[in-house]
C-alpha cells in the first residue's frame, strides 16, 4: 500500500516539486494551498488549508484521513519570506511570518500527531531555512522564525520516539522559486537611516534566489529521508558555500563569522 503523504503548501515552489516527485514515484500525496480552486493543472489533489487558522487544519487533516483511513508522512513546508531593518517592520507583518512559519507547522503538528501515535508510525518534515542557522542582517524575522521551528522539532522529537514516529528538519539554502515575489518587503524609506544599506541587501538577496538551486533538489533530499527508516535530527540542502557557512558559526569565534558576514553584505 503505498504510503499516504500532506504537504502544506503544495500549489508552487518547493512543496509542488516535492509532491509531483512523490506523485511520480507512486505515493498517494495531497497538498494544500489557501486557495485550491485556483491551481487547476496540479498533479495532485490541493485541499484547503491556512495554517494561520487551525480550525482549517483541523478540517483538511481530518479529510485526508477520511478518505485515505491513515496518514504517513506531513511535510510542513507552507512558509513566507520576510525583509526588512527590524526598526522598521510593522508589528502586525512580524506577527503574520510567526503565525505562517512558527505557530501555523506547530498546530500542523498537533493536528496530525493523533492519528500518528494511533498507527505507531508516522514521519513529520519540517521544511525550515539555512538562514534559520543564523541571524542575518534585515532577514532578523525569517531568521528567527525558522529557527524556532528548528529547536522545536529537536524537542518534538524526544516527546514522540516512544511512539514510533520520526520527526526531522531540511533546511534549505537559496532555491529559485517564487518566495521573493510572495515575501513581505518592508518598503525603502527615502531618509531612512537603513536606506542604502537595506537596499543593496535586498538587491542581493533577490538576486540569490533568481540564481538559486533548481527546487527539484530539495525534492530528492525530501524522496530520500521517506526511504530512511531512521532519518537524522537535521537536513541542509543548497550550495557548499551555504551549507559551509553553518559549520563556520560552529567553530569560529562569535565576533569573527559576524565579521564574515558583514563583509559579504558589504555592511
């Protein structure tokens, strides 16, 4: 029987490349987006799921569960990209990237863990960020956001081994998709004290995902941590450099990779 996948976020991106991959590899995959009926050529059903409304959770997973009788692998990849000099990032934007990136994977999680101690046996993949490794400067929110999620799989994880289920992260570096078009900008302000400095970061940070990774990659990562029966805590998928840069934050003294990275945004 082929296993039974959820991915949230599935109408675009990484999780569309993650679930026609798995479509084509003969397992039963169901995705989501906020609105399904507008994504008429996806290879897989869309359901409809916000992850800022758990009651919506709550409806899509028990639909999948309805039709399919169980539930396998939940691949939290529903995300939005954040920018801006934290000074300037309204509260209510700051409050919108946690809801979508932090507490919408957490009532996700809940939403499907029944099910899964039920079965004893589940796989849960939080779709997080290389940037989540580190603070970046004017991605202080995305940062923060995805490394939460981060910390609270490593926790999750010990909570729910007695159960038989397994709980990982894959981080991605910079992949071509359409996360920048779909990411809150705060605006550039003329006057702003963070004018020039904001705005050659943001050149440079769109100009990393246009050359980003095919999305096809992270596909692949995902196909291979479902064959394993006993995946690892923590996943990077991108460019050697990027996954480098996690290593250098381990080793290198706090004020030397702040260095580093104040140089590569020419800060």
């Amino acid at each position: 029987m082929s296993k039974v996948i959820l991915i949230t976020g599935g109408s675009s991106g990484i999780g569309k490349s993650i679930g026609e991959l798995l479509h084509h590899k003969g397992y039963s995959v169901y995705g989501t987006s906020r609105n399904p009926e507008k994504n008429t050529n996806s290879v897989f059903p869309l359901i409809a799921l916000d992850v800022r409304n758990i009651e919506s959770i709550k409806l899509a997973v028990a639909k999948v569960i309805s039709i399919s009788g169980r539930l396998d692998v939940v691949i939290n990849n529903a995300g939005v990209g954040i920018t801006g000099p934290l000074e300037e990032i309204p509260a209510e934007e700051i409050k919108n990237n946690f809801e979508t990136n932090f507490f919408g994977p957490i009532e996700v999680m809940k939403a499907v863990l029944p099910q899964l101690r039920l079965q004893k046996s589940g796989l849960i993949i939080n779709i997080t960020s290389i940037a989540g490794y580190m603070g970046l400067p004017y991605r202080s929110i995305y940062s923060a956001s995805k490394g939460a999620l981060e910390l609270i799989t490593e926790s999750l994880r010990m909570e729910v081994k007695s159960f038989g289920i397994h709980i990982t992260n894959v981080a991605p570096g910079d992949f071509a998709t359409n996360i920048a078009s779909g990411r809150f900008h705060a605006p550039l302000i003329k006057g702003s004290a963070y004018e020039i400095s904001y705005g050659n970061t943001l050149k440079m940070m769109d100009e990393h995902v246009d050359s980003g990774s095919n999305p096809k990659d992270m596909a692949e990562a995902v196909y291979a941590i479902i064959q394993n029966p006993n995946p690892k805590i923590h996943y990077k998928v991108g460019i050697f450099m990027q996954k480098f840069s996690i290593v250098l934050k381990r080793i290198l003294p706090d004020k030397l990779y702040e260095k580093m990275l104040l140089n590569h945004y020419k800060l």
